[in-house]
C-alpha cells in the first residue's frame, strides 16, 4: 500500500477500495457496516432505519444544472431512496474558508433548502467552521441523513441472481461533463447540464413491485462501470453490458471521444441503477418510463454465469470488452 494519500484514494476506483479494505475496515468493522451499502440499515424498536454520511468537495462548486449545496443534499437523499428509504432527516455541516463570498454562501443555503424541500426532507441540525485563508478550498459540506425502510423493502446484492435484468434510469455521464466544462483548464464549453437531483419521487413509484427489485444503487464516483464492478466483486455470476442499449447523450460522447475518456466510468448524480427479476423487467422500465426523471430508462444488461467476478460489455459491433475497475478516477472532485 502506498505511504501517503492521493486524490486518487478519494476517487471511488481500486484505491479507493483499497483503502478501505486496508485501513478503515479493519478498525470499524461490524455488522452494519459490512455490507458496504450507500446507507447502513439498523433495527430500532423493530422499525427499520437507514443512515448515511457523505462529504462534498465539487470543484467548481457552481456548475450547470446544480452547485455544491444542491450536490451534497441531492447525493444524500439518493444514498436514502436506493436503499428503499423514506428520506426524513438530514444534518448539514459546513467547513468554510476565510474570505468566502456571504452572497455565495446564501446561494447554497437557499439551494440546500430548495432541494431538501423539494423532497420533504427537514434539515434537523448541523455545524458550521471556519478555517483560514489556504486551509480549505472556498467550501466543504458534509451531509448525513436518516430514512425509513418499509417493511416490504428487502434488498441486497444476495438476492441477484443470473437472468436478472439491469435498468438504469437516463443517460449516463452527464455530471462529469457538466463538471469538466466548467473547469477553465480544459478550455471548452458544453450546452449540458449536470443530472443533480434527488430520485427518490422516482424510486417511491416502486411500490408494490419491491419483490421483483432485487438490489439498487447510485452510480456516482466511478460511474456505471466502478458501480457495477464493486456489485459483481468476489460474486458467482459475471455482469453483460450492452452498448447499444446504453443512453448517452451526444455532448456526452463527443467529450469523450475528444479527451479519449470512457463515458461508462463518468460520475451521475441523478442515476439509479437497478437489478430486477427478468420477467417483471418491462413492467419496471415502463413505471420508470412515465416518470420525468426516467424518460430515457433502458434495460443496459444482465446478469450472466460467467464470468463470474467480471463485467464485460458487448460492443455496438458486437465484439466482447472487459470494463474493469479503474485504479483512479478520470476526473478528481467530481462531487
């Protein structure tokens, strides 16, 4: 293991997973934390709970379609709802540096707020420090959040099996370039959004079909490609991807092509990936469908017996390629 910490350690590929493995389990490992979700579940009085925790680093802080303040609340809510949570609560705790704009601040709060009413999320409490000039970069926000888990929700990467279907939402990648435009060395400029926004209106819609949802989670950090690669990790069944059946947008493709980037490993921040029973798949898609934040939802691929540990994709020309875990991210402080 490496003697000192990169950006890379943040960035949600091998090193990331590395030091966790490494380093933070050995010393918190329990049985809450070792399924290694987007939220912890824990029995309280026989009502079901979901906790989750997360830092937001996003530079610029200020990006088409969101900010730092919309990000941090949105990834929270989302680390909730693909877990089948109700979002209830969230704390908000911000590290600023000296010199900040008052007027920048006030846009985030106001966007904090926005975003966790939009969802019917209290923000209950919080902290604020302020570090000196250099100590930071301009905004930091840590957010954590509490939901319900219904009692009809039950999953888990244990209960993927091979023939399952896996859907995701809309267009993958978009985050990143909304990010990458912005970021004044790279000298271009894009027409597209970042996808940030809170899902679980869209996941609530699940109702009554939570027996054919077998497992689901955020493609953030590391993309569909990281995401699908931690699932499959050390499992007895392999992951088919299927290209052509993967919406990106064309801004998204043409900024790939261009830095020579792989759009399967770029960062979402309103994406939810989901592995359903087969024969239920269509019915899902089309829920998802008629929902405005799952207009583009596509079945992308399933799962297969072999090989087992592995994601392949299948080419739009019909060749097989390996999409394996990166050992860094393509883009550090995506969010």
């Amino acid at each position: 293991m490496e003697k000192i910490i990169r950006l890379a350690h943040g960035s949600g590929g091998k090193l990331t997973q590395q030091l966790i493995r490494d380093v933070f389990f050995p010393c918190f490992n329990n049985q809450f934390l070792a399924p290694l979700d987007d939220s912890a579940v824990v029995n309280i009085d026989g009502i079901r709970v979901a906790f989750t925790t997360d830092s937001y680093v996003v530079k610029p802080i200020f990006f088409p379609g969101g900010d730092i303040g919309k990000l941090s609340v949105s990834g929270t809510i989302n680390d909730l709802a693909v877990m089948g949570a109700r979002p209830a609560f969230i704390s908000c705790s911000l590290i600023i540096e000296e010199g900040f704009s008052l007027s920048d601040l006030k846009r985030i709060v106001s966007s904090i707020q926005h975003t966790a009413e939009e969802t019917g999320v209290n923000i209950v409490t919080g902290d604020t420090k302020v570090v000196e000039k250099r100590g930071a970069d301009s905004i930091f926000i840590n957010t954590s959040g509490i939901g319900i888990v219904p009692a009809e929700v039950n999953l888990g990467i244990d209960r993927i099996r091979v023939g399952d279907k896996i859907i995701v939402n809309g267009t993958v990648g978009d985050h990143s370039v909304a990010i990458l435009s912005q970021r004044e060395e790279l000298g271009f400029e894009v027409s597209l959004e970042s996808d940030c926004a809170p899902i679980y209106d869209l996941i609530s819609k699940l109702n009554g079909n939570w027996d054919s949802v077998k497992f689901m989670r955020d493609p953030t950090r590391g993309g569909v490609a990281g995401v699908l690669n931690e699932i499959v990790q050390n499992r007895g069944f392999g992951i088919e991807l299927w290209e052509r059946s993967i919406p990106f947008q064309e801004e998204t493709l043409a900024v790939c092509e261009l830095l020579g980037m792989d759009p399967l490993y770029l960062a979402n921040e309103g994406k939810v990936i989901l592995f359903v029973e087969s024969e239920k798949a269509q019915d899902i898609l089309n829920i998802f469908k008629a929902h405005p934040m799952g207009k583009r939802s596509s079945i992308i691929g399933e799962v297969v017996a072999g090989p087992k540990g592995k994601v392949y994709l299948v080419t739009s020309i019909g060749t097989h390629r390996v999409v394996d875990m990166l050992v860094e991210d393509q883009l550090p402080r995506i969010c």
